[in-house]
C-alpha cells in the first residue's frame, strides 16, 4: 500500500464537522484513503513520497454538481454569447446537432482537465443531447474521465419533447421515451458503482420541463428508485420556464415537481432561482438538493439563487459550473468566488464568507451527490481527494487570511490535485503531460462545428 505524506502544510482546512483548520498540518495518504491528519511534527515512518506543504493551503477536493461537457467545444459562440436562456438554446441547438463519438470523447476530456486543474477532483456532468444514430455518448464521456483520471458521476440525460410537440429543441436530437428507459437500464447494469469510494456513479437526468414529457418524468423516477440511483434535473431557471410551466401544465415548477413524483430526497436540482419562500421551505423538507450555478445565471441574465435563503431552511446545496458554453469556463474555485460575490451583490457583504463558498464547492457538493461519507472533507477514513494551493504565487502576495485569499485573492489553479490517492497534478501542471494534446483537437473540432474557433 503506497503510503504518501504531506508535512508542514501552512494550513489544512478540513471542512469536516468541527469546522478545524490545522497549522503548520500534516496529511497522511494509505492507498487511495486518508489514514490520519494533524498538527505540528509529523509521524516518523518508511513513506513512499513526502510532500513539503511550506506556503501552502490544503482543502478537500472540490465536488462540481453541474455540467454539460461537450459544451467546452462552444464558448463565446456569436449570436449565443448575449442571449437569454430560450433564444439561446434555440440558436444552440442548431450547432450542438452537429457532434459525433470524437467530439464528445474530446470535449469531456478537455472539461475534466480543466476541472482538475482548478482543484476539482468529482465532477458530475449532464449529457441530454443524442444526435440520431449516436446513442452511447454516455460510455465515451465515463471511458474519458477514466483517462483523466477524475471521480465521476455522470447522469444519462434525454429529451422527448421536440419543437414539433411543443417543447424546445429540433426533433433530430430528441429521443423516443421507450428508447431513453432502455440505455438508462443499459448504462446502469454497466457502469455503476454503489460501493464506497466509487471512481464511476450513474444518476439520470430528463433535461426539463421543456424538452421532456411528464410520462418520462415519472417513469425515470421510477426506473431510478428501482435501481438505487440519483435523479437530477434543471428547474426554474428562469422566467420564460415558469410561464412554459404555467401554460402547458397549469402549475409553477416546483409543484409540476412534486405532481411527477420528483419532490423527494433521491432528487438534486440545478439553477433554482425563481422559487419562492414557501418553495425553498417544501425543498428542504423533502431533502432536495441545489446545484448553483452563478457564473451561468448571471451570464444568460437569467438572475440571482436565493442560496441564503436555501442554507437558512436547511436545503442541501453545491456548486456547478454548469456548461462551458454558458460559463465559458469549467473552474471550481472560481465558481466558489462567483458564488461568493453573487451571494453579496443580493444579500450584503455578510451573506457569505469564502469559507462559506469553499464549503458549498466541497462538503455541499458531496453532501449533494450524497456522498459526504466518502469525500468532501479532510478526515480520517475518507478518500484521498484534495488540492494544495500556492501562497507564494503573485494573487496572494499580502494576503492575511490563507484559507479565504483562495477566493477573494482570485485563485485559478492547483499547485497539487490528488484524486483517489493518486497525484494528478504538480506543481500545476498535469502530471500527464500527454494529456495536452487534447487542447488542439478540441480547437479542430470546435472550428468545423461553430466557425471561427481559436
């Protein structure tokens, strides 16, 4: 069992239940476990590696709650980059009809790279998009996080309802319902993994109430609950939603969530943002989880979460990055600043701190995935996930409180990112420097499906 120690780490913050922030710390690693963790000299004994912690921050891996990747092949895309929510898909979808096996294979390794890179070592991903005749995109995104080497809990997503029907996207990229149900059960009995500090999770995912029927709705609840999995789902986006929710359903979202059998504990939600106090309260007594995602909302003006509120009534929440083409980056401590920043825009400047937004983006996330048994924080026992951040770098150069510069300072990437016991990057870079070749194809792809790609 490869045994790795990290000593003299300025300060470890654990984010476990007593909130402790070590100094002057040190970490043990057994295999792919945290084995112990504590304060001033470290144990003697044979290691396999030692790592200096001088002038660094430790923090848990961060845990990403919300993606799309094949959208790192579609930022800053004219004619979608100052659109709303609906007249962007629209415009988008007309682009995203185009990708195949190579495209998905890439961009997810691409994501999940740049990901790590900022620290995240679990990221899940929402895959609805199954051009015709591409049905197993699902597999080639699992096989590509492999590769990267990231934890992952991808969601099988789907779409029903074309524009033919009343719903948003073309009919070449929507999916019959029976078809969906099928390669969710296939995806299942292949690739997921219940036992504990699983590298590949399946939860499913109908993309919305616009692009989904109500029949699917329920009966990927039911194929969900019968095999033990998650289901996720974006809700209230945005005001455009509501008034779909409203004309074709005669109800708000979150009561046409609670009418499919959703209103339950197995249930994460992204975005939230048009809810109401009474909503907020019904969420959290369910046990519904929130992914926010706050670069995304305010890119598409869509608006701000109440995620004060949220945490006030108890609600679970996480962070997402949500996809590149409303973000136009995949970076988890950078989302943690954006939610931070957003939070206080709202709220004031005591709605939350950095420790705050550093805790959604860790122990929230796995609480969200319900996995805080396994991850989320630095303790004993748990799966060796975390990142070392770089005091001595320029951004902060001044900076007095080591844990909170990694927001307010402007962090953007890992000194050392360890996935499963295993050092993905160093010194800020992938230790997998092959990995980089990927960065050109995805320029090449992105340039035959949008035009103009650098």
């Amino acid at each position: 069992m490869r045994r790795i120690l990290f000593r003299d780490v300025d300060v470890i913050a654990t984010f476990d239940p007593e909130g402790r922030e070590l100094r002057s710390g040190w970490l043990l690693v057994e295999g792919n476990r945290i084995a112990a963790l504590g304060e001033g000299a470290a144990p003697a004994g044979s290691f396999d590696e030692v790592v200096s912690g001088r002038d660094r921050v430790m923090i848990p891996g961060m845990v990403n709650t919300h993606h799309h990747l094949y959208q790192t092949l579609f930022r800053a895309v004219p004619g979608a980059a100052d659109k709303e929510l609906f007249d962007w898909l629209v415009f988008l979808y007309e682009k995203w009809r185009g990708i195949d096996e190579d495209a998905v294979r890439t961009s997810a390794i691409v994501g999940c790279l740049e990901l790590l890179l900022s620290g995240c070592t679990t990221t899940t991903d929402h895959l609805y998009l199954f051009p015709r005749g591409k049905e197993k995109l699902t597999d080639l995104e699992i096989e590509a996080a492999r590769e990267v080497g990231i934890r992952f809990h991808p969601t099988r997503g789907s779409m029903s309802l074309s524009r033919d029907e009343g719903g948003l996207p073309p009919p070449d990229v929507v999916q019959k319902e029976e078809e969906i149900l099928r390669d969710s059960e296939r995806i299942i009995a292949r690739w997921h993994d219940p036992s504990f500090g699983a590298m590949v999770r399946i939860a499913l995912a109908p993309c919305s109430p616009f692009s989904v029927t109500q029949e699917l709705m329920g009966e990927t609840a039911a194929l969900a609950r019968e095999h033990g999995v998650l289901l996720h789902t974006h809700l209230a986006e945005t005001t455009d939603e509501e008034e779909f929710c409203l004309a074709r359903f005669g109800m708000r979202p979150v009561d046409y969530l609670e009418s499919v059998g959703w209103l339950e504990g197995d249930v994460w939600l992204a975005h939230l943002v048009y809810i109401t106090s009474d909503d907020v309260r019904r969420l959290a007594r369910a046990g519904v989880g929130m992914a926010h995602c706050p670069s995304s909302n305010m890119i598409l003006g869509s608006g701000i979460a109440p995620v004060p509120e949220a945490l006030a009534a108890g609600m679970t929440v996480g962070l997402g990055v949500d996809g590149s083409a409303s973000n136009d980056a995949s970076n988890m401590v950078r989302e943690a600043r954006q939610a931070m920043l957003l939070a206080r825009v709202k709220y004031g400047a005591g709605a939350m701190t950095a420790r705050q937004a550093l805790a959604l983006a860790t122990v929230g996330g796995a609480r969200v995935l319900h996995r805080d048994q396994e991850m989320g924080s630095l303790e004993a026992g748990k799966c060796a996930d975390l990142s070392l951040w770089d005091l001595s770098a320029l951004e902060f150069a001044g900076a007095a409180d080591p844990v909170a510069a990694l927001v307010h300072c402007g962090a953007q990437y890992a000194d050392l990112v360890m996935v499963n016991g295993e050092i993905r990057v160093r010194g800020g870079r992938l230790v997998d420097e092959g990995l980089y070749g990927f960065v050109p194809r995805q320029r090449e792809i992105a340039r035959k499906l949008v035009g103009g790609g650098r």
